[in-house]
C-alpha cells in the first residue's frame, strides 16, 4: 500500500525533475522521483490513524506558494551547513525533513532540521523507510 498525499500541487514532468537535479547539481533518489511524479506535495489525509512522526505535510516541487527548491534557497542563506540537504516535509512544528544528496554513504538518508534549536537529527536511513514509517 502507498502513503497517498491530498491536495497535492500541479503534478511534475521527469524534465522538471531533471532540472531541480541540474540545479541541484546532485541526482535525486529513484523513489523519491517516483513519489513526487505521483503526489507532487500535499498532504496525509485527515483520517489517517497513526502518523508518529507527526508530519504536517510535504512540499511541492516547482509549483505553489513555496516550492521546495526556494525553501532550500532561503535554508541556505541563514544555514549553510544544510547544503546538499534537500528539504521535502514537515512537521507542525515548522521544523523540516531534509533528504540528503552528499555524495557519500550519508546520500539518501532523512534528516529533520530543528529551527528553533538549529540541530540536524537523523530520522530514518531512505525515503522508501519514511515512507512506509508513516504507514505505520
């Protein structure tokens, strides 16, 4: 079964998903591409039961009021030590989950940036393990 997000913006191409990579400078995960070509941001629904990780919600990609690729702009103006930290969710807190894109064994994980601590916590080891957490 597959974590299903509503109120999603406008749904991606693989060039859009291309040219965040070329920004980016770094390939994105393949799971990760996979979910965002389906449920490009949004939300968990309502009458979910469970949700320990008490996500909010995730952030779209190119399109709605803040893309994730401007979040991660505004991020590394203020942190730079979030570079290659590619923020996709959060929490109600406000606080965001990063993916990380560092070109080494740490490429994948999940992280959540904690603002109001500024402190990077390890969360899980991939996207496909968020993801089926959440379903837990």
């Amino acid at each position: 079964m597959k974590l299903v997000l509503e109120d999603c913006e406008q749904s991606l191409t693989i060039q859009d998903l291309q040219d965040l990579e070329e920004q980016l400078g770094r390939p994105l995960p393949d799971s990760f591409k996979q979910y965002y070509l389906q449920y490009n941001g949004g939300f968990l629904p309502e009458d979910r039961e469970g949700n320990a990780l008490i996500v909010g919600g995730f952030d779209s990609i190119r399109y709605g009021e803040l893309p994730a690729e401007k979040l991660y702009a505004d991020l590394l103006e203020s942190f730079a030590e979030l570079e290659l930290l590619f923020p996709f969710a959060y929490d109600q807190g406000g606080n965001c989950f990063l993916l990380s894109l560092k070109p080494s064994t740490d490429y994948g994980r999940i992280y959540i940036w904690l603002m109001d601590l500024q402190e990077l916590a390890f969360v899980i080891d991939s996207f496909d393990d968020f993801l089926i957490y959440l379903q837990s």
